[in-house]
C-alpha cells in the first residue's frame, strides 16, 4: 500500500477545494470571541454565538446530508457553501449588528455548509482507485489537522493586528472559493442504492454504533481544547502555552494520519478503534496528571496521533456499514454526532470546573469518552452476530438495495450470498465473503441473468470491501 494513487491533478484540486470549505470551520469559534470580545459582556456573548454556530452545524450536517442525491451533490453543495458564505459574510460586515441577528448569521453559518464534509470526503474516495480509499482518508485527515493547526493563528493574527472582523471576512472569502473550486470536480459521484426518505433513515440509523464511538473519538480532542487552559494554570504554567500545546497536537494528528496510511494493519476495524481510543484516553489521562509542560505536550502529541487513527477506523468502517449511496449522508451524521460529543464533554467538563480541579474535570471526561466507546463496540458486536444470523434489517436492506432493485429477479441464493458479503463488517478478505462473492455469481449464472457490463463490475471483489467495489464500478464509468 501507497500514496502513489493518491496524488493525481484531481485530488489536487479537492484538496484546495477542502481547505476553502474547512478552514472557515476551524475558524469560526474563535473568530466569534474576538469579534465581540470589546462589547459589554463580550466573552459571554462570543460563547453564545459560537454555540449557536456549533447548534447549526449539529443540525444542518444530518438534515442536508439526507437530501443529497448523487446526480445532484455539487449543485447541493455549492448552495450550501454560498449560504455559509453569506453567513460569514454578514458577521464580519455588521459586527455591531444586534446579538439576535449575529446569532442568526452565526447559525446559517455553521448549518448552511454542514453537508460539505460528508459530500467531500465521498467525492475523494471515489477519485482514487477502490484500493487506495484508506490513503484517500488518511490525506484527508493530514489536511485536516493542518487546517486546524493553522486556523487559531490566523485568527489571533488579524483580529489583534488588523481589526477583529477580518478574519470572519477571510473565511466568507474562502469559502466562497470552495463554491468555484467545485466546479473544478465532476459534477456526480457515487452511486444512489441507498432509496429514499424512511428506506434511507433506517440505513444510516443501522450504523449507530460508528456514530457513537465516532463522537467518543472527537469528545476527547474537545476535551483537551477547552480544559486546557484551567489546567495549565493549576500547574502554575502560563496560559499561553495552551496555543502551541493544541497546535503540536494537530500536527501529531497529521503525523497519525500519514502512519495509518502507510500500511494495512491487523485486526478488525472495531478492534483497532477501541484500542486506539483506550490509547488516546491513556494520553489525555497522563496530560492531566503530569506537572511539567513538556510532559503535557508529548502526552497531547502522542494522543493526537491515536485520535486521528480512530477516527479513521470509524470512516473505514461506516463505508463497510452502509451502502455506497447513503455515504455522503453517513459522513454528514457522523459530522453531526462528532459535534455532539464535542459539545457534550465540553459542557460536563464546564460544568464540572465550576466544583472541583481542571485535572479533575478532565478525568471525568476520560470516563464518559470510555463510556461511549464501549457502548459503540458493544453495538458493533451486537449487529456483527444479527448480521450473521441475517436478521439485520439494515443489512438486508443494503443487500437489496445495491442489485439495483432488481432483488426480485435474482434468484434466493444471489440474494443470499450479497446479503452475507454485506453482512461482513469488520475482516479483510475472510473465507465467508469469498463464498459469499462466489455464491452470488453462481445464483446470477443459474438465473440466466446477464453478467455482461455492469453486472460484471457488481460480481467483482471479496471481503468486505466487495459491496463498496460493486456500488462504485458504475461511478468510475461516468467519471
């Protein structure tokens, strides 16, 4: 495995694309503090815009994500980007505006492009070879923590050198980009087996444990950003250095990202998950509890490193859970429930400041992050054993789902031999979805069916990345 099929000039362009969309993101919390920092109650008011910003991404991600269809995902998209443009827009150029109405453009600001994540992050595996979707990932996740190591300076930077509103109006610019930029890419992508309204709610809610351990994964990072300072000066350490303790975090996140990328590893997805986020929880335990700040800071590397790990195991793994046409909406929950984790342990941790120490608080946070890890793996385990048994609706749905609709011409043994391969979530090529793949080839050949063409691209692989191939060939085509 490698990143040669990674880059091309079209990865390129979604990359410069990505980053227009996602740096006004990491940008927006703290750009609102600083906005209205000098206004009576200033620091009160930032927190309510920036948790009215947080608000409308947790709703927009799952209510847009939804309503994307792939013949249709960039026009979707470059509505919602110019939306949130003119959110950002309009908190830079009325800065003195009533609380109410930056509240408003703060909301439209978060929801408007909350589905770009999930919409992006599918454009980009379907732009690589199926084989190279976990480098796809891992460069995605490198990016990421680039923006993020980056964004908190640029605020800093402009708001106290150049005037508070700038650096809203950087990120209304930027994300305006993003809007040309898309039209840059193709204009469909994915495949759409996925049916529509309840059919495609009960797809998406069948992967819930994914979303849970996939807010568990973000919860920490959270927890480390907003603790953070309480904790340095309970250590006697000047508050500063909380900047460039986060940022070495990003920047072991990216470092996680490449490494993970570089190889396949052993084990089950669920598997790796759980013992990374264990990892990462271990980290952010010892970063509370080391005195020193180097201590803190190789903690806050090494936990960074682990969390993006995790969090790429759950993307991995929410593609082996849902149908290639519920993707960009499974992303756009999972964008959703990751907020929700964040915005969760941020206001226990809050909560508990109030009564006892920061590295209290932060403990605390640990063990409702172990809670929702072990809630998620009990889940997944718990669909593994329906889905084997083959009474996962979910599952079922999916199966018959990806023939296209045409369940009802195949014969019983293909249906059942696509439902076991699908039914498979977390091996790398095991016996049983190898028969399964030969059994659904077989049932098509006894049925007379004709495996000329696109059939012949819905028969092709095994293991558990055969669903995603057989939804994807069609895709290639088109692109």
């Amino acid at each position: 495995m490698s990143y040669r099929d990674v880059v091309s000039r079209q990865v390129l362009i979604w990359a410069c694309t990505a980053v227009g969309a996602r740096m006004p993101v990491a940008m927006a919390p703290l750009a609102l503090v600083f906005l209205v920092r000098e206004r009576p109650g200033g620091y009160s008011l930032g927190a309510m815009l920036a948790a009215a910003y947080v608000i409308g991404e947790i709703v927009g991600a799952p209510v847009l994500g939804m309503r994307l269809r792939y013949e249709r995902v960039r026009l979707h998209l470059a509505v919602g980007l110019a939306c949130g443009a003119v959110g950002f827009a309009g908190l830079g150029g009325l800065p003195g505006a009533h609380p109410a109405v930056l509240g408003g453009f703060a909301f439209v600001a978060g929801a408007a492009p909350a589905a770009a994540t999930g919409g992006l992050r599918t454009l980009l595996t379907t732009l690589v070879p199926e084989r190279s979707a976990a480098q796809a990932l891992s460069v995605e996740s490198m990016l990421t923590a680039g923006v993020w190591a980056a964004s908190p300076a640029a605020v800093a930077g402009l708001a106290l050198g150049v005037a508070p509103r700038v650096p809203l109006l950087l990120a209304a610019a930027l994300m305006a980009s993003s809007v040309a930029g898309l039209w840059l890419l193709p204009a469909a992508w994915g495949a759409d087996h996925a049916g529509g309204g309840g059919a495609r709610l009960r797809v998406l809610a069948g992967a819930w444990p994914v979303y849970v351990t996939g807010a568990a994964s973000l919860a920490l990072l959270g927890l480390a950003e907003l603790v953070l300072p309480a904790l340095l000066e309970q250590r006697g350490v000047e508050v500063g250095w909380s900047g460039p303790l986060l940022t070495g975090m990003a920047v072991g996140g990216g470092l996680g990202g490449f490494v993970y990328g570089l190889r396949a590893w052993p084990g089950m997805l669920r598997t790796r998950s759980v013992a990374l986020m264990v990892g990462t929880s271990v980290c952010v335990t010892l970063a509370a509890l080391i005195p020193g700040v180097v201590g803190i800071a190789a903690a806050l590397a090494v936990g960074g490193t682990l969390q993006t790990g995790a969090m790429l195991t759950r993307n991995l793994s929410l593609r082996e859970a849902l149908p290639p046409g519920a993707l960009a909406a499974g992303y756009s929950v999972m964008y959703a429930a990751a907020g929700a984790g964040y915005a969760a342990t941020g206001s226990l941790a809050g909560a508990l400041l109030q009564a006892v120490a920061p590295s209290t608080a932060i403990l605390a946070g640990v063990g409702l992050t172990l809670a929702l890890t072990a809630l998620g793996w009990w889940g997944e385990m718990r669909h593994a054993d329906r889905s084997a048994q083959g009474a996962d609706p979910a599952v079922a749905f999916a199966a018959s789902a990806d023939c296209d609709g045409s369940a009802g011409s195949e014969d019983s043994a293909a249906s059942e031999g696509a439902a076991a391969s699908v039914a498979c979530t977390g091996c790398t090529g095991c016996t049983a979805c190898a028969g399964s793949a030969a059994a659904v080839a077989l049932g098509r050949a006894d049925s007379g069916s004709d495996d000329s063409g696109p059939a012949d691209s819905r028969s092709a692989g095994s293991g558990s990345e055969g669903a995603a191939i057989r939804g994807r060939s069609d895709a290639e085509r088109r692109l």
